[in-house]
C-alpha cells in the first residue's frame, strides 16, 4: 500500500492491491476516513467500481485483466483488473497491455499468473488548473517476491510498450 501525503501542489494519492472483496470492510472505512484526490487500485472486480464511486465520490476508469470465477467468490467469470478513482476530472485515459489483450482475456487460475494479463492503466488527473500524469498496473507476481524470467521479460514488454529502453 501506498499513502502519499498532501504535497505542496495539495494532491492526495493512494495505491492499493485490494485483493479482490476480501478486505472491503477495511478498505472502504480508510478510503471513506484518508479521502484521497486519487485511488489506484489493483485486484479489483469490475461489479465493486460501482460501490466504490458511491462510497467515495470518485470516477472510475477500469482496466480489465482476466476473467474471474474460481472458489465459488464470485457465480460466473466477470472481469478483474485495475482501477484508477478520481474525486477530480481525468482525461486522455489510456490502456496499454504489455502482455496480452482485451479482446481475449483468459479465465484465471489460481497459480498460474499466464492467466492474468497486464496493463498499463493511466490518465491525467486536473487539479487546480495542473495536469498530473497518473498510473498504475498489476505486475506478475511470483512466489515469496523473488523475481524470475518471465518477471523480466514482462518488464522488458512493459518498457517497450511505453517507449522506454
């Protein structure tokens, strides 16, 4: 989790791998109590966004991931991803998957991380007359954080996505 503090341009960013439903009990009171400019969340399903906009006042853009539907959490396959909320407007929203894409998006399995795409969800958020460039993707996880082969190619398809070398 990352809180970012007010900063002299008076912007209040949080980010947060929700995992899913399990925690928003807690997640919703601290988001409710923190009142952040901008929420990016990881692991979340689409069919929560629209709890969270209620909750928080905020917009929602969506990134769609994979397709979710094991251990009974949810009763069909429906989309999870990531999420950027604003209480201000955004504009030039963008989606850029480094691996994978939209048009056929796989249904998860549980440790198997082929089965969640990634994307480079981002925006740019208008406060106070200033544009401020915001974004956030769902890397591939690996067991215990050490990274691997395929953690370094996605990078690498990440960095060449964006332009960057």
């Amino acid at each position: 989790m990352t809180v970012m503090p007010e900063n002299r341009t008076g912007l209040k960013f949080i980010n947060l791998n929700i995992e899913g439903s399990k925690h928003l009990d807690l997640i919703l009171p601290f988001l409710e109590k923190e009142r952040p400019d901008v929420f990016c969340a990881q692991e979340l399903f689409e069919s929560d966004i629209p709890l969270f906009k209620a909750k928080l006042g905020m917009e929602c853009a969506f990134a769609p991931l994979c397709r979710w539907g094991q251990d009974g959490e949810r009763p069909a396959p429906e989309l999870f991803g990531d999420g950027i909320f604003s209480r201000k407007p955004m504009k030039n929203v963008s989606v850029i998957y480094y691996l994978g894409n939209a048009d056929s998006l796989p249904l998860h399995t549980r440790g198997k991380s082929e089965t969640v795409y990634c994307a480079l969800l981002s925006g740019e958020i208008v406060k106070d007359g200033q544009v401020f460039a915001v974004g956030t993707t769902h890397f591939v996880w690996t067991p215990n954080g050490e990274a691997d082969d395929r953690q370094r190619q996605t990078l690498l398809a990440l960095f060449g996505a964006i332009g960057t070398r």
